[in-house]
C-alpha cells in the first residue's frame, strides 16, 4: 500500500521532465535562431577586429557534423566609414566543436567566399588603425580557405575573376596556395595563373612561385611565364622578397630573364635585379657590329628606390663583352614605347653607351661614347608663324 503513492507520482515526474525538455529545446533553438546566431558572431567577431558587420537575407546553419555556418550579402566596414571594406555575396564558415568552447589554439575547419570584393584602401587604413599585438597567431585550417569570383580594387587598379584555393594551414608547416585571375591598370590586363608553395605558414618563410598567364594591351597580346624561388621576411617592417632564383620569359617586344633580386617595401620601394638577357628581342633596335655579331648573353642589373607605384625613374647597366649601357627611365614611357611598335626606333632612355669599337654603314669607330640625352622641347613655329 505505500508504494502505490509513489508509483502515481512518475507520471507527474515526467510530464514535468518532458516540459523542461520542451522549455530547452525551445530555448537552444531561439538561441540558434539562423539570424540571431549570425548577428551574435558577426557582433562578436566585429568587436575583437574594430569592424562593423550586417548581411541581408536568411543565414544558414547546421550542427552536425560539426558547426557550420553559411551567411548572405556580407559587408564589413570600418564603424562610420563611407565604403565597405568587405563584401561577398556568401561567406560559409565551419569549424570544430573544441574551438567553439574554446578547448586548446583556434581550429577551424574551412572558410568560403564566394563574390568577395576588397577596397584595398578601406584595408590599408584599417590596417593602419589596428594596434600593434606583437607577433601574429595564424589559425589551423585542416579543409583551407577557398574564394571564388573575387575582386580586388585600389586607386588606379584592380584584380577581377579572383580564385584561390589554401587546401591547409596550420602554423610552422608547409602550405601551397593555386590563385587564378585578371589583373587591370588603364588599357593593360594581365592575366594570371599561380602556384606559390611556403616552407612554413608564416610571415618569415622560403618561397617557391610558378606562374604564367598573358598580358594584352591596345597593341599587344603576348604569353609570360615565371618562377622564382627565395624567401619572404614580412613580420617586421620594411617588408622583404629575396628571390635567389628568377626565371622570366616572354615573347618579343619583352625580353627573357635570369637573375636573382630584392624587392623591399615600407614608407618607399626598392628593387634591385642582376642577372643576364640571354638573347636580345628582335622588335628592339638592331644592334650594329660587332655587338650583334657577339653570342653572349646580356648582363643586366636594375635597380629602383622612390613610390610604390614606380612613377620614378629606373636605372638600368647593360653588359656585352666591353660594350656598356648605362640609362635611366620611366616604366610607363618603355610600355607606351613598347606598345608603340616601329612608330620611334629608339627607346626613351636617358644615359651612356661606351663601347670600344663600332660599325656604322660600313665605317668602324673607336672608342665610341654616345650621349643619349631627352629631346629638348620643340621650338619650332607654328602654322601662324608665332612660336
């Protein structure tokens, strides 16, 4: 008779057990709630890094096998800022159940973009305001990073039909990146297709780069390829590229080139190249004898120091058995030379040749040391006469 009391209350237990399950349930899915969830990363995400984040349209979640969550119409900006830093038309990211309690370094698994766009000055003074932390702590990505139809765009250039694809990355091992697009300036495209493998994940590490694609402008459409090896020093500032080993070959009018180089970027660029012209373009000038006549290649060294866009001059030696070239000029007049075609025959360099015997139309000169001055500016009269 007493545990008849007893055997009544379980009903009651249940129906109570069976509500708070109810009440959890309802509470973990409100919590989970596509949009609230978004909101609650994005919020706390924009927090840490001092940007804003909104999105239009439903997000997407799932927990199993492990969280994953798909968010519409991202933008990122800088609070108050006019443009967007960042946006993309979906951003997935998913990552393990560890690194969402927080158990051990941050993991995760994969992040997607598809139809990122970045202002790349929105970046650079987002970069600018962000303080100094000291060494930066790559992520693991055990599935990678993967972006499709990007685009990058800055003042006077940009990147449009961007993919990349990092299979891994985690911190101290070797990482490959395959990045495929179109780079723009004015009338000139370049297109592009990359392999660049890192020794280890990082801001210090060797380099390996493979790549090729085309360059088209008005007047050309010419095939280039290169491969570099070397290394990339970017954890403090200036930044440095050493490249032990370059190979750049192209079609006339571009030359083909070996060598080797360093490229340092801060408050201003740096260039500096050595290296050998194995053979000279046959759009440039003829060459007279006996330099034309000579099967060595060419030694060549380049150097540069002024803005990062390359507005200033650069100076180049030139090297065939004793004959020297000594010049400075403007990249963007040896394109527009370049493109020119046989419209002027001589390029528009400013400098020296010493070379110690020539033959001109059949007349063989020594000692000769030509000045190659800029055309002065024309002072001739005009249709009325006036100057």
């Amino acid at each position: 008779m007493t545990d008849a009391p007893r055997k009544r209350r379980w009903p009651k237990v249940l129906a109570v057990l069976a509500a708070l399950a109810l009440l959890a349930a309802w509470w973990v899915d409100r919590q989970l709630e596509p949009v609230r969830l978004a909101n609650t990363v994005l919020s706390a995400v924009g927090k840490s890094q001092g940007l804003e984040f909104s999105f239009s349209g439903t997000p997407d979640y799932s927990l199993r096998p492990e969280p994953r969550l798909r968010i519409p119409n991202l933008v990122a900006r800088q609070p108050g800022g006019a443009a967007p830093m960042l946006t993309a038309r979906e951003v997935e990211v998913s990552l393990p159940w560890a690194t969402v309690w927080g158990d051990g370094p941050v993991v995760i698994t994969r992040i997607a973009l598809q139809s990122p766009a970045l202002d790349m000055a929105a970046l650079n003074d987002w970069l600018d305001g962000r303080p100094d932390s000291g060494e930066t702590e790559l992520p693991t990505l055990t599935d990678g990073v993967s972006i499709r139809d990007g685009r990058l765009t800055a003042r006077d250039w940009r990147v449009e039909s961007l993919s990349l694809a990092l299979p891994k990355l985690a911190p101290g091992q070797p990482a490959s990146i395959d990045a495929s697009g179109r780079f723009l300036q004015a009338t000139r495209e370049i297109s592009f297709a990359a392999q660049l493998e890192a020794g280890t994940a990082g801001l210090d590490t060797a380099l390996r780069l493979n790549s090729a694609g085309q360059l088209r402008d008005e007047t050309l459409d010419l095939p280039w390829s290169l491969a570099l090896d070397g290394r990339l020093e970017a954890s403090g500032e200036p930044l440095r590229l050493i490249a032990e080993r370059i190979e750049w070959k192209a079609r006339s009018p571009l030359p083909d080139f070996s060598g080797a180089g360093e490229l340092t970027s801060g408050d201003s660029l740096a260039l500096e190249l050595q290296g050998e012209l194995p053979n000279w373009p046959e759009a440039w000038p003829t060459l007279p004898e006996p330099m034309v006549s000579s099967q060595a290649p060419l030694a060549l060294t380049l150097g540069y120091t002024g803005a990062s866009d390359l507005t200033g001059p650069l100076q180049l030696l030139l090297r065939r058995d004793e004959t020297t070239l000594e010049a400075g000029f403007a990249p963007s007049e040896l394109m527009a030379w370049l493109e020119a075609g046989e419209a002027n025959p001589l390029p528009p360099l400013v400098g020296e040749l010493r070379t110690p015997s020539m033959v001109v139309e059949g007349v063989e000169l020594e000692g000769v040391r030509i000045r190659i001055e800029e055309e002065p500016p024309s002072t001739d009269p005009g249709p009325s006469g006036e100057p």
